[in-house]
C-alpha cells in the first residue's frame, strides 16, 4: 500500500480497535506524522503492511490519545 493509504489505515483501525472517533484518530494520526513517527514509512514504502498498520495504530493510540 501507499504511504497514504498506510496513514488511512493506521487511522481506520485506531477507531475500530479502540473506539477512537474519526476526528480524534485523523489528530492522532496527524500528531504523529508531526513528531516524524511515519517519516521512515514516507522513505521505504515496503513497511507499508497491514501488520505494521496494526503495529502503528497500537503505537500511535497509546502515545498520542
């Protein structure tokens, strides 16, 4: 998947896992594209899996909510 299509994910799965609304998972997600969380994905697009969206979703929702 793309970088973005990663973000969205990451985003997707937050309010399902969590039951985040979507407007606190989009800052969430945003809070942490901020701080760079993400810039390793922007640059190898290959870590861009739905394992490592889970992986980045429990990591974003615990440091960011």
């Amino acid at each position: 998947m793309t970088y973005e299509e990663h973000l969205d994910e990451v985003t997707t799965l937050i309010t399902e896992k969590y039951d985040v609304a979507d407007q606190a998972a989009i800052k969430m997600v945003m809070r942490a594209q901020a701080d760079d969380f993400f810039s390793g994905h922007d640059d190898n697009p290959a870590i861009c899996t739905l394992d490592r969206a889970h992986l980045d979703a429990r990591a974003v929702y615990r440091k960011y909510r």
